[in-house]
C-alpha cells in the first residue's frame, strides 16, 4: 500500500467519524444542555464510546472523552424506565420540561442541520443562473476519467454528439404533446419502458417498433409527491429514423410531437455515463478555448437504481452502472451569511420533508429496498469523503435532520416515545405504571436491535456481493 492510499484511507475513517460524532454528539448535547438548564443532574457526558481517554468530575457530572469518536452519550439522573423520583431527578421536575428536555435532541440536529448546509453554502456558493456550464470540478485518482484524458476544468458541451436534454422547455399548442397532457417541466426517461438519456436515443427507440403509437413514461417534476411524478403517454411513431443525429432528432421530436427541448444539463451527461457501463461515451469538451473529443469508457460498477413501477412503486435495487470517477459542477455565485442561513433552513426543511416521505412511503410499501443500517452510513461517509469535505458536510446536514424525524417516531426507545408517555402522564395525572413502562420500552429497544441486526446483516452481504451497502 502507498502512502496515497493510506491518506485515502484514514480520510475515509475520519469522514465516518465525523458523519456518526457530529450527528449523534449533537443530540446528546441537546439533552444535555436542557437537562442542566432545569437543574436536573446529569451523570455522565460523554464524546465517543468505549474506555475512557480523559475524563473530569465537575459537581454532579463526569465529562469523558472516549475511546471510538462515533458518536455520544448523556445520563441524566431518573431517565431509566421505572426509576424512583428523587430530588433534581428527571421525574422530579415538571413533565414540561422533561419533553422540552426530549424534544432538545432533535431541535439541536436540527441545529446542525442548519448550521452545516449554511456552511457548506458559503464555503462554495450558489449555482449562478446565468451561467449552465457543466464543468469538470474533480477527477478522482485511479478512475476512468484520468485513465482516458479528462482534466479538471474541462467544459463538457456535447454527449455523442448531443448538446440537448431530455427536458421538455415547451409543448406547441395543438400539437400530439399538448393534446396527450405534456407540458413543460417533464422530462422524457424511458419508450416502451426501456430507458432512453438523449435525443438521439429516444428517436432510435422510438423507430425500432411497429405499432402506430409508442409509451413513453416521463418525469413530472412539477408534482411534489415523488411517487406520483412517473407517468405514461401515448405518442406517435412515424417519422422516426432509426439513424437520426441529435439536430435531427431534435427536429421530429418538435414537428412530430410539438415538444421543445431544453440544452445539455448535469442531469443528462451523468444519465449517458451511468447506461453505459464498460461502453464507450463521447465527450466533447471545450480546454483552453479548443473543443476537443474525450472518448471515456466508464467503469461497471454496482450501485443502487432507483426502479419507477406502472403502480407508483419505487423499487432500488442493485445494478452494474457506468462511473467515471469526476465530480460535476456549475459556475457558483458567493452569498453573505443571512442568505446562507436562510438557504440551511430551506435545505433543513427538504431534508425533513423528503424523509418524512419516505418512511410513509416505506410503511405503504411504496417504496422497497434502499433502506440501510450503520454499515451503509459509514459506507456513504467513506464514499463522500473521495468527494470532497463539502460533499461530507452535506451528508452531517442531511443524517442529522433524518435522525431528528427517526427520534420523534412514537416508539420505543425513540424520544419521541418517551414524549408521549410525558403526555400520557399529564392527562391522568399520575405516573404509569413502571413495569409496564419497563416492558414496552424493553420490548421496543429489543424490536430496533434485530432491527439494526438484519439491516447491517443485509449491508455486509451487500458489501461483499456488490462491494456497496
């Protein structure tokens, strides 16, 4: 092993580190400073886990640092089930404040949440809308792309030959497009329910059949629930020639159709890359001024694939795509501080909504598979971190808001539990009982080990079937 490798290496363990330390010890922390705020006594407070490395007794608290930085943990007097309620006990001080002291975990990753994307906002700025380069930011050491000539800074402006999108920009009026229900905003991702990524793909696709008419099945990005977003047109067929170039497929998709589409997006060129697995894809790109060809064959590689069904199900299962190992980017704009604020809220608040969705869409079985333990998060951590550190902020922001929707789920030994049974408590006026409380949370801690059990049982098989979780 090289030294580079080994760098790589501890940058991965550090990256995973970071990801589990930041998000779990910022909840503590919230518990922590809530617990201290209304006199409760804490025990121990702690950053990591296992032996202890330093530790320091002020008052009624032992602070430690531990051993593994994955995360953290607080002890505050009387939170186990069943306690006694003694003086500055967790039971001893109104039920109030112990849901505020609850509820504190989750208001501080949202915190974080906050605080990261707003970082990571001013650290690299905002897309500029006035500027749609698609620029080569990194090529990764060892990958497809360095073996084949890409450079860093490279404008990428045409994919075999294609400077288009599938994204439709305008549907003439009266046209077949219009009259199906198509409007702007979609986006064209499969005929016949074989995916297609360019013009010049979908025009082939379109000549191979027979019929009169041909499905085609499209992104409607203008419909907020994403199981819905996937539907089916029927368009017709004659005129397509099955060796159209891009301007000529881009032509009959306008007389034959009536829909315009829109120029070569990030979107777009990752698609190309991603279908063509250990096949050859043409780049063109423009270095120092010249436009030159890149030919890139990328790299078969097992990952997760999103699978949009006729019902609406969403299945994610694995699949050999294409990688070439770079990173992507526009032309940014800096933002001040209130600005990056407001845009971590935002983000924070996406971040809440789409898991929100998705473990509605996991309870319905509208979506199956994609679903992932601690392996995977570390595996996603480790991954990130051959990206770039902004790239793993992103993720701290984005695990950070999902644990706080996981802790508010009403069940044991989620925080969201104990809530309740705080507001069960106020209603009747009288603590329940402690061993019935006792048996539903050991019942609950124990439902979420197998839980965690199966899930990181299916991630190492994964790890070791697909070499990803």
């Amino acid at each position: 092993m090289d030294w580079q490798s080994a760098l790589s290496i501890l940058n991965q363990i550090a990256a995973i580190a970071v990801v589990l330390g930041l998000c779990l010890f910022s909840h503590e922390t919230g518990h922590f400073l809530a617990a201290k705020a209304f006199k409760c006594r804490v025990h121990d407070f702690a950053l990591g886990f296992g032996p202890s490395l330093l530790k320091k007794k002020r008052g009624d608290t032992t602070y430690r640092l531990n051993l593994v930085p994955f995360g953290g943990y607080v002890r505050i007097a009387g939170m186990e089930p069943g306690s006694e309620q003694e003086e500055g006990s967790f039971h001893s001080i109104p039920r109030y404040q112990g849901a505020i002291i609850l509820a504190a975990g989750v208001f501080m990753n949202m915190v974080l949440a906050v605080i990261v994307f707003a970082a990571v906002t001013m650290s690299g700025g905002v897309p500029d809308p006035d500027d749609s380069r698609i620029m080569v930011g990194k090529v990764m050491a060892g990958s497809a792309a360095e073996r084949d000539g890409l450079l860093p800074d490279d404008e990428i402006v045409a994919v075999e030959g294609c400077q288009r999108s599938l994204m439709i920009t305008d549907v003439l009026p009266d046209s077949a497009a219009a009259q199906a229900g198509i409007t702007a905003g979609m986006m064209i991702s499969d005929v016949d329910e074989t995916p297609v990524d360019l013009p010049t793909t979908l025009c082939q696709r379109v000549a191979s059949g027979e019929a009169e008419q041909v499905e085609i099945g499209v992104l409607d990005f203008t419909v907020a629930n994403i199981t819905d977003q996937y539907r089916f047109f029927h368009m017709p067929r004659s005129g397509a020639q099955d060796d159209c170039d891009c301007e000529a497929a881009t032509a009959w998709l306008e007389s034959a159709w009536g829909v315009k589409l829109g120029g070569l997006n990030s979107t777009t060129v990752v698609g190309a890359i991603t279908q063509r697995p250990d096949r050859p894809v043409e780049l063109t790109v423009r270095r120092d001024g010249e436009q030159r060809q890149v030919v890139v064959v990328p790299d078969a590689q097992w990952d997760r694939q999103a699978v949009r069904e006729r019902s609406g199900t969403i299945r994610v299962p694995h699949a050999q795509v294409g990688k070439i190992g770079v990173v992507l980017q526009g032309a940014r704009i800096p933002v001040g501080l209130p600005d990056a604020l407001l845009i971590g809220v935002t983000a924070s608040y996406e971040a809440v909504k789409f898991m929100v969705d998705s473990l509605y869409m996991i309870v319905t079985r509208k979506i199956e598979g994609g679903t992932g333990g601690p392996v995977a998060i570390m595996a996603m951590s480790a991954q990130q971190a051959r990206v770039g550190w902004d790239a793993v902020m992103r993720l701290v922001g984005l695990i950070s808001a999902n644990l706080a929707v996981i802790n508010l789920v009403p069940i044991p030994p989620f925080d969201g539990f104990r809530i309740v049974v705080i507001g069960w408590e106020g209603i009747i006026k009288r603590r329940i009982n402690a061993e019935r409380e006792l048996a539903i949370s050991l019942a609950g801690f124990i439902t979420i080990i197998i839980l965690l059990m199966i899930l990181t049982s299916k991630d190492i098989l994964n790890l070791i079937r697909f070499g990803t979780p």
